[in-house]
C-alpha cells in the first residue's frame, strides 16, 4: 500500500499541475499496481473468449486509459494532503479490501481490493471510490457500449478510445 501512496504524492509533485502528467503518472502507477488483464476479463465477462488476442490487447489498453482518466479526476483536488492507510480487512472470498485515506478534513476514501498473487504478494484486481468499483462500472459501460455498437467488439474499441 505504500507503493500506492507513494505512487499518489510523485503523481502530484511531477505533473506540478499538468492534467496530461497527471493521466500519465496515473497510467504508469495502475501499471505497476493493478492487475489489468483480470480486470479487464472481469468486466468484459463472455465477450472476453470471443475476443482475438489483439482485441483483447486492444481492449485491455483502452480500459487502461479509461481507469488513468479516473484516477486523475480522483486527484484533481489533491494537494499533497497526506495519505494513510486506514486498515485491511479480508473478505468472504480471500480478497483483502486495502482502504486508503486521502487527505485530513473531508477525506477520500479509496480501497483496493487485492487478491493473492503467490510468492507472499498481492496485486489489486479493483478499486473503490466514492462508492464506485471500478469492476461494477466498466462492466455496466462494456455491456452499454456492446449493445450500441450491435455486438462488434472493434467498434466499442474504437468508441473507448476516443
């Protein structure tokens, strides 16, 4: 968790204002931090399998983006309060919701959830703001955009990433 924190205050102190050294700090952070491919297979659900492999390349890299432009309205405000881990608890299924709390006076609260990646390390396979995962919303984004682009993939790609 403090490589998340730490990941949070370097985002604010580089980009020093810039929203595009935001996204990208973000970008590079959710990288290291999250892991995408789950994420991204548990929103796309079924379509997953019918996906190519660069489709789901494709699709991975655009939920990518999509997840960076969260994170940088999520630290749109921030100042460089500090940040704190506010406690871990685990959940029915072995996942463990790490809660960090960003900030002293009316704090953001921000959990990730992390699930065991072997060899004593774990890795976020969601994260949770304002009462939004980002699971719960992609996958209601993905369904939406599927339907509208009449079930082609490529076309709800493109749509993503513009």
């Amino acid at each position: 968790m403090t490589e998340i924190g730490d990941g949070m205050r370097a985002i604010h102190t580089r980009a020093n204002g810039d929203a595009a050294q935001v996204v990208a700090g973000c970008r590079d952070l959710l990288g290291r931090v999250l892991n995408l491919e789950t994420m991204a297979r548990a929103v796309t659900e079924a379509a997953w399998e019918r996906m190519s492999g660069a489709q789901r390349e494709a699709y991975q890299g655009a939920f990518a983006d999509r997840l960076a432009a969260e994170c940088a309205r999520a630290l749109a405000d921030y100042k460089g309060e500090p940040i704190r881990l506010a406690g871990i608890r685990s959940t029915q299924d072995g996942d463990k919701l790490a809660t960090l709390r960003v900030g002293a006076e009316d704090a953001k609260m921000i959990a990730w959830r992390l699930r065991d990646a072997g060899s004593d390390t774990w890795a976020a396979v969601d994260v949770i703001w304002e009462g939004h995962g980002a699971i719960a919303k992609a996958r209601a984004e993905f369904a939406a955009g599927l339907q509208a682009a009449n079930g082609d993939i490529d076309a709800l790609i493109g749509h993503m990433r513009r």
